[in-house]
C-alpha cells in the first residue's frame, strides 16, 4: 500500500543541508504560526523566506523524527515585507547581505524582487547601490530564477529535479532554449534520463514522431542499451528493425538516421564477418586499436635471458616443487612472448605458474606489475603471490582530462605505466573498454600475461575479450588441464570440473567442503539461508557471518538478493537502540550493513584507513561495511578494505545491500563460505555458466540450499547468451 501524498505549503524557515551538485536539500518549512515541518528532497539554490508548495511522503527518521519526502516541489516567491527580507538577508543572491537587504526593502517594500527583476537601474537610487552593483544583482537573481523555472518546467513531465541541476551547469540561463530546442539531449550519457520520459515531454511539446531529433536519439539509445547488455556492436539490420519497432517508425526512416549519424561521426560502421557492424565510436574504435596492438605483441618477440634453461630450473628449485610438464611450458612461454594466456579451471595450478612467472621474471630484472578487474580479486592476488596488487583501474590512476574536465586515466598512450611486464588475473571479467584502456597504457615492449577461466560468466560491460583471445587462435596460450592431487581432495574444485563438463555435481558425499540441502519451498529456503548465516556456521564450524558470502542467481523473487538481503540484514544486523539508519527506497542502510557499489564512479574521494593517503574512485562491485551515519551533515561512511568513503545522502542509489549478492556480481571474488541458493527462477538464469562460476567462488566451504532438479537443469542448460563482438574476427583477418 503507497502512502498518502501529503501537500504543505508556507516559507523556508532555515536551510539545514544543501547541496549545491545536486540541490539535494533539507529544510525547515514554516507552515503556520507557530508551526514548522521538516522537508527533505531535491530544492535547488532554496532560500530562508522563499515560499514553497511540495507534495510528498511522511517518513519517521530515528534521529530527527517525522520528515516529509518530496516527491513535487511548486517554488513561490516571498509575499510580504518581513518575507523578502529574510530571503534577501540569506546571501540567496550575490552581493546581498543583511543591511543590504534591510535598505532595499526599506526603499521598495513589497515591490523589491520585482523591482530586482524587472526595473534593476532602480536599485541605485539606494546610497552604496551602483550601475554595476545594480546590475551585479539583477543577473544572480536572475540565474537563480532560471534555475527554478527550469525545476518547475522539468517537473510537470515528470522529469527527475536533479536533471535541472545538472543542465543548468552545462547552458546556464540558455537551459531552457536548449531543452525546447532539442529534449533529447537529455538521453545522452552524460544526463541519464528515461527515454520514454523525455520522448513523452518532447512529443507533448509538438515534435513530430520522425524528427531527425527523436529518430537519432532513439537509434543511439537501443545502440546503448545494447552495449550495456554486454554487445560491442549491433548489426545493422537488427538495429534497423528494433529501432524502427521503439519508434513507431517505417525501417527506411531508421537507414536514413544511421547514414546521418555515421556522417556525423556519431556511429561506426564496419564489415564484420559477414554483417555491418553498428558500434558507438568508443566501442568502435577500442575494438580495431586493441586487435592491432594485441597482434603486434604477439607477433613480436620478446628479450631473451641469457640461459633461459637454467634460469626456469633455478625458479624451480627456489620453489621447491617438480613444475608438471604444462607448467614448465608457461614459464618458458612468459620468457620468450610478449602476450600470453593463461586459462584453466580451479585446482589446475594458475597460482602456482603465477609465483613462478614473478620469480622468473625478478631473476630476469623485470620490473611487473600485477592487476585484477575487482578490490576484492586484487586482494586475493596479492595474497597468493606476497607481492602488491592492484585493481585495473587504481593502476592507471583516475585523473581529470584538461582538455574536457572529464575523469580519464592518467596512464595511456602517452604517459604510459613504468614497468616491463604486466599480469592480469581474473581476465574472463575484464570489458572491451577496460581492457582497451590498460593496453592503451603499456609500454612498447612490455609483456602482458593475462589469466582466467573462460567457462566464467562475462564480463558485466561489453565485449567477451578473454574468450575471443582464446577462441581466435592468435595468441600464445597455455592451457591447464591437470588437476593436481591436493585440489582433487576438494569437492568443490572436483563438482565445478564435473559441472563444467556437463555432469551432475556429487551433492550426497558427506565431505566437509560441500554440502547440499534439499528444500521444498521459498519460505524454507530463505529460512535455511538465514539460519546458516545467523547461527549453524558461526557457532557449529566457527565462520563468522562476516566471512560467509549468499549467492543467487537473481535479484527478484522470494529467493532473489532483494528479498533475502532484507531477511539477512534482519537477522545478522537488525535495528537497535542508538545505531543510526537511513531509509533509501525500500532498504534502510544501517550502521553495520555490508554494502556493494554497483556503477564505477571516479569522483568518489577516499582517503586509506589510518593513513595520510588519499584518492578518488570507488568501483562496481566494491564491497564494504557502514561504519557511520551523520543526519547532520547527511552522509555516510563507509570502510572498503583498507579505504575509507564518505556518501552524501543523494548517493546512495549507487549502493545496494550485500549480505546476498548475484553470482554475477559475485565475479572475480573468493570468499571464505558460500551459500548458493538454488531454487526455481527465470530460465535464463539457470544455467551452467551460473552455477560454475558460484561453485568457484567458495574457497573452504560451499553449501548449496535448494531443489536437486533445480541443479540438474543449470547443469543442462548450456545455452549462454550471443554476445555480437568483433574482436575475434578481427585477430583472424587483419
């Protein structure tokens, strides 16, 4: 049941938080006498004595008590004396203080704001007042106006408020003019906005349906969309039919759209096999200069050492093991080639030719630096190898592009990474464009060795590279095959070869490290789940619920992240007397929650935990605890790792819970216990691929809670999903 829309009207009495990216507000509205409310949401540039009529929600806030969230807001100017004093008075607009404000309303009364709009030379009749002054005054006033026609008008058409901040930055007091010249500007990357919206907002503005505005935006959209669905590019004929379908619109007026943009440069095409490929010109482009830079590293050779032999017998020795024949093979490969794959299932000795790499290429005098897509798999790497690890993107450094103002990597072309060899674990999750930035950043003769398992999901963003490296049989590889003995003890390394190979997992060996659980309902699964974090495994096998990691396939349903998150975090960390909360849609994050970043974002600054150090950039699939909610300065701070975040209140759609994550989000992750839920759901998410790549994220326990015939048929179901990707094609035809 929604809660009842409540509408208030009256003047701003103080301004407790705002803003000033976003408008997010908070405010006490005076709405009677001796009556004021709290009202939170985004106001942008408000002001004490403005006048304001919004419409919203009560909420009850454990600290500050009952707080109405906006959902409308109506701006109203002041309407009497004592009003436009106290807004003047506020420093609302540049250059007017308190005695100033105190002379104006003297001198023009009620008439003082339009006076300041309309008749602005009269403001020098005021002694202190001059042309310039005057007219100093006239233009904020005016800029702030605009910025609240601009909210209202968005408003009306159910646009986000936030949308207005972010428009007004960029056009100013030509904001307006813009958006009714041409709304669909609000569909780029850069605003966000919901293309059904703005076409609504714009076709009520009378654009006409096959407006080369609308058409173009509408084709750049699905090209998008498509590109976050994990496609480099959309062949033409299918983008033709899907767009002309969203559109409403004949096939041929969606060809001539694609010829304008493509002379627009604002699309690629190309031939790939066979197809016409529409790329965004960022996919585009990283596609064709990753191909060539990958077939020039693996056309060239690499510096030899001097003894080559003795050198792979001596790191064999350091070591104190008997390399198998395959491993050898790879250490010889890292010497002699310039790129090289790595790939093999769990237990097949990837780490172990990764210590072996490091101190060959240590004896050679190399200088290697090592990566991986996640925090939480470059902690891992670190640990296996005892050398510093880091994310891709710490590697390449977040810096602010002079040129555009823009975040871009400080590493690139042209201030490439100081090193002569670079390792990349956890390659199957590495994306087009980030695989492509990191290339971009080596050195002409470094070495690059990439490992992974492409029986793993793909990556979240577009493009499947590590696959298409494997699958193009251009680049020097080194398959692992061999389980060793002491990883053929474990049952989980043995259950994910036997999955990946298409057979049933062994779920009634009584082994200590896989366990399954059979369930016969939603309410018996999600209350298994629970137990096991809250009590069984803490208390039975010592694993505290922080190092116990719920997996599933999907976020909806009975069983999905979004309703066992809100059972675990009931169960593990639930409301108490003095730990602070703040709701945000349907979750109230609390001190306490463990909570993931869900979208890259390079603006967010942290600073390393009990260091000086600072730094900015806080990355999809970044875990971390809630240690702190301040409703004063309406943040919160989070610890990930070793780093430490504060979030501002109108951020926290960029989090979500993490007590249960999907297995997609789970990527490039070990965690000390697994639960795997597996119970029934979309098909599409009930696949081998899935139930692989969970399987291979527990590193000491894994304990899967479901229904068997569930299990049978993610192991049958085989099928994964096409991803239209032409780095392949272009490695085998240069």
């Amino acid at each position: 049941m929604e809660a009842e829309l409540v509408q208030l009207e009256g003047s701003v009495a103080s301004v407790v938080f705002q803003n000033p990216e976003n408008g997010y507000t908070v405010l006490r509205l005076k709405i009677g006498a001796n009556e004021t409310a709290t009202v939170v949401g985004t106001v942008p540039v408000t002001a004490v004595g403005e006048r304001l009529r919004v419409e919203g929600v009560w909420n009850e806030h454990s600290s500050y008590g009952r707080q109405l969230e906006i959902r409308t807001v109506e701006r109203l100017m002041p309407e009497n004396r004592i009003e436009i004093l106290a807004y003047l008075s506020s420093h609302a607009i540049r250059g007017v203080g308190p005695k100033l404000a105190a002379r104006i309303v003297e001198r023009f009364g009620a008439e003082s704001l339009r006076v300041i709009e309309n008749e602005p030379a009269r403001l020098a009749e005021i002694t202190g007042i001059s042309p310039a002054k005057a007219a100093e005054i006239h233009e904020s006033f005016q800029s702030q106006q605009g910025l609240r026609h601009l909210v209202e008008f968005l408003a009306q058409y159910e646009l986000p408020t936030e949308l207005a901040v972010s428009v007004f930055r960029a056009y100013g007091e030509l904001s307006m003019m813009a958006i009714q010249d041409n709304p669909y500007f609000l569909t780029e990357e850069s605003y966000h906005a919901d293309f059904s919206k703005v076409d609504a907002f714009a076709l009520s503005l009378g654009f006409d349906g096959a407006d080369e505005r609308r058409v173009d935006a509408g084709v750049l959209y699905e090209l998008s969309y498509n590109c976050r669905g994990g496609h480099s590019f959309v062949p033409r004929d299918a983008l033709v039919s899907v767009s002309a379908s969203f559109l409403g619109l004949p096939q041929d007026v969606i060809c001539v759209a694609l010829d304008r943009l493509a002379a627009q440069e604002r699309i690629i095409t190309d031939p790939i096999a066979g197809l016409e490929a529409v790329y965004l010109p960022e996919y585009g482009r990283a596609e064709r200069e990753l191909a060539a830079r990958f077939l020039e590293m693996a056309d060239s050779v690499a510096q030899l050492p001097t003894n080559l032999a003795r050198a792979v017998a001596e790191v064999e020795a350091a070591a104190q093991i008997e390399y198998a024949e395959l491993q050898k093979e790879a250490l010889y490969a890292a010497a002699t080639d310039r790129l090289l794959l790595v790939t093999g299932g769990p237990g097949t000795g990837k780490t172990t030719i990764l210590r072996g790499v490091l101190e060959l290429y240590d004896r050679m005098r190399l200088k290697t630096l090592l990566a991986a897509p996640t925090g939480r798999a470059a902690k891992r790497l670190s640990e296996v190898t005892g050398r510093d690890a880091s994310t891709i993107h710490r590697l390449l450094e977040v810096d602010i592009s002079p040129e555009s103002g823009e975040m871009v990597f400080a590493h690139n072309a042209r201030n490439p990474l100081s090193c002569d060899a670079v390792i990349v674990d956890e390659c199957s999750m590495v994306d087009l464009l980030l695989m492509h930035d990191l290339v971009s950043a080596l050195p002409p003769k470094c070495r690059l060795i990439l490992v992974g398992d492409p029986d793993q999901l793909p990556p979240v963003g577009a493009g499947s590279v590590f696959s298409d490296l494997i699958r193009s049989e251009r680049i020097p590889m080194i398959r692992l095959t061999e389980i060793f003995r002491q990883a053929r003890e474990s049952l989980i390394v043995m259950n994910a070869h036997r999955v990946n190979h298409g057979e049933m997992p062994m779920l009634d060996e009584k082994k200590r490290d896989f366990f399954f659980l059979q369930q016969s309902s939603d309410e018996a699964v999600s209350r298994t789940i629970t137990d096991l974090c809250s009590r069984r495994l803490p208390q039975n096998m010592g694993i505290p619920a922080e190092e116990i990691q719920v997996l599933s396939p999907t976020r909806k349903g009975e069983t999905g992240t979004r309703a066992l998150n809100q059972m675990l975090q009931a169960a593990l960390n639930p409301p108490a007397a003095g730990k602070a909360e703040k709701k945000y849609g349907d979750f109230s994050f609390r001190v306490g929650d463990r909570v993931m970043q869900i979208r890259n974002n390079y603006n967010i600054i942290w600073r390393r935990d009990g260091a000086s150090e600072m730094g900015s950039g806080v990355f999809n699939g970044d875990v971390g605890i809630i240690r702190d909610i301040d409703y004063q300065a309406q943040n919160l701070t989070i610890h990930f790792d070793d780093r430490v975040a504060v979030y501002t209140w109108d951020m926290l759609s960029q989090l979500e819970p993490a007590f249960a994550m999907t297995v997609h989000k789970s990527q490039g992750s070990e965690y000390r216990a697994v639960i795997l839920c597996a119970w029934r759901g979309t098909p599409l998410l009930l696949s081998r691929s899935i139930l692989y790549t969970a399987i291979t994220r527990a590193r000491e326990l894994l304990i899967v809670v479901g229904d068997r015939g569930v299990i049978e048929y993610m192991v049958g179901n085989d099928k994964k999903q096409k991803r239209f990707s032409g780095l392949r094609w272009r490695l085998r035809n240069p």
